[in-house]
C-alpha cells in the first residue's frame, strides 16, 4: 500500500478517535495464556489464542496453533493457524467449524444500535488460507436475536490477503448496556446443509440457522489445508483505517479480565494443618470466574466466594501439620 493511501485512510477517520478504536481485543494474535499449540481438536473451547473461541461440530480434526507466519511488512509478529489434519469433504448437514469472537453489550454503546443514528461497521483482518473461494462472516446480535452477514473471497491460495467487510447498522433492537454478550462475531471456515440451505442475510435480519454460512467454501476438505488470520479490527464507520497496535502489556490486561492464570505456584505456610486464605486477582474480570486449582502439591483444597477481584479457598495439608503446600489456578470468565 502506498503512503498516500495509507495517509488518505487516516484522514478519513479523523471524525473518529484515532485511539481506542478496534473494538477487538487480541486481534494481532499476540496473546496466548492457555497454550501455543493444541493437536486433536474436535470440538468446542479456548484452545490457544485468548479470547478466540473455536466452535467445531464433527467436522474434521485440527491442530490450532499460535503462529509466525504472518503478512510481510504489515507489523504483525503472530497469527491463528489452523491445520486440518483429519479431513471431512463431505460434511453431514449438521457439521461445522467456526471462529466465535464474543463482545460485551456495554462495549458497544458507540454504535447506537435501536436507533435511526445506528453506526455501520467495518471489519478488517488478514487471511490466508489453502482452500481459495468465498468465505462467510456472520454478526449475531443477542437482544434481538438478529444477524447479518458478509463475505470474502480468497483468490490465490497460501497467500495472505487483505479483507475488509462493512455491515450496516441495526436500527431496530438496541443493546443492552451490561456485561453480557452484545455481539459475536463468526468466521466460519465450513458447514453443512443445516447452515447453508438457506438465504445470505445482508440486512439485519431474524436469525435462522439455513441463513448463517451460505456460499461457504469447506476448509475442512483435506489434510493439505490451512487457514490463518490476524490483523482483526472492528471500527465504527465505514472505513477500515491503519491496525491500532497496542503493546503486549495492555493487551494482556484486556484479556485478563475474560481468563487469567498463575504461572508460579502459590506458596503457604500452615500453622496446624488448616487454613483459609484469599488471592487477590491481577484484573477485574468480567463477572465473577469459574476457579480451577491444579497441580496442588502437599494438601487437599476448596475454592470458596470467587469474585470478579478474589477468590477464597480453604483446606488441610496431608500431614494435617504444620507445612507449605502449593498449587496453580486459572479463572475462566468468558462470554
């Protein structure tokens, strides 16, 4: 892209906040608190990148890794790679494989949504793929039970491209502001009849599922095939402007308020065997957290009154003595 189209592209978004734009956290890829690199994926979950939610029925086995390989001079370090290693070429109607990026209702406020000044917005990212053809992108929005969707094409295979799609705004069904999930946000890579019979929505229309991913190309039909993305912006207005990098720091404070985890033990000392403590946590998250402990070494322990800034536990050395016992955790309060 040439530095007069790049300058243009940012002049245009000067009605707009040049900060705090991208309403997608960790879309350059950059934080990954639970692993790298997950082999076998047949199903739902978190797997690796934070805050990106992979949802799979039946279709295909994956390995979904944090990756390097990633658009030459665009400034991104990782990616989401996605390598099918058990393939599906001919999916059962209920089938599919998809990427779920969920957004609370009282982050999305700017866009008016429920009134006649509804923003449009526009969705950036870069993609690369193996299977080329047309790919969907489905917005859902909760209150309402409404969607649309876009799509992009991939036209020269194993080579990242630059996709922007613009969606209108919803005049019709305003979002709740709460700490609730106000919008997702679906990449999918394929799907079945269940999801394909039906009927590309382009305007805000009632949710069917026949509606959701119709004309989409099927990424799980070999073992040669893999997809990638980052770069993931959603702006308000109708112009996909420059990526709004943040540093690794910030990014991993936004992330935390959904999942964080221990990456040193927690150490105690115990008088007569029994105790009852807190930890405080790094972010407030979103709500209060499911708790896990693991690898607890030396006692037996109970998660008690988690909260969106603590949580409590209570227990017993195994020599129900005097001693240190320690253990890891992670607090998952995702949408």
């Amino acid at each position: 892209m040439s530095k007069a189209a790049d300058l243009a592209r940012t002049a245009s978004a000067s009605e707009t906040a040049l900060s705090n734009r991208n309403i997608i956290i960790n879309g350059a890829m950059q934080i990954s608190q639970r692993s790298a690199s997950v082999t076998g994926i047949t199903g739902d979950g978190y797997y690796t990148l934070d805050r990106w939610d992979s949802r799979i029925n039946t279709m295909g086995t994956w390995t979904q890794s944090q990756s390097t390989d990633v658009p030459t001079g665009a400034g991104f370090a990782t990616s989401l790679k996605m390598d099918c290693t058990t393939a599906d070429a001919s999916p059962a109607a209920g089938d599919n494989v998809r990427f779920f990026y969920a957004i609370e209702g009282q982050d999305l406020q700017q866009l008016k949504y429920g009134t006649a000044d509804a923003e449009q917005l526009t969705l950036s990212f870069w993609v690369k793929a193996t299977k080329t053809g047309v790919n969907v992108v489905t917005l859902y929005q909760d209150d309402g039970t409404k969607s649309i969707s876009g799509t992009y094409t991939i036209g020269t295979t194993n080579t990242w491209e630059y996709k922007t799609l613009t969606f209108v705004g919803n005049t019709a069904d305003v979002i709740a502001n709460d700490n609730t999930r106000g919008l997702l946000c679906i990449w999918q890579l394929g799907a079945g009849s269940d999801r394909t019979s039906g009927t590309l929505r382009t305007t805000w229309t009632a949710y069917a599922v026949a509606d959701e991913a119709v004309g989409q190309v099927n990424n799980a039909d070999s073992t040669s095939n893999d997809w990638y993305i980052t770069g993931v912006q959603l702006e308000v207005g109708t112009v996909a402007t420059p990526f709004e990098h943040r540093s690794y720091g910030q990014e991993l404070a936004l992330c935390q308020r959904y999942y964080l985890e221990s990456r040193l033990p927690h150490l105690i000392a115990t008088g007569n065997g029994e105790n009852d403590s807190s930890t405080v946590l790094p972010s407030t998250m979103r709500a209060a957290p499911t708790v896990t402990l693991s690898s607890i070494s030396n006692a037996s322990l109970t998660v008690t009154t988690p909260t969106v800034n603590s949580f409590g536990w209570n227990g017993t050395t195994n020599n129900g003595a005097y001693g240190n016992y320690s253990f890891y955790f992670n607090c998952d309060s995702e949408l």
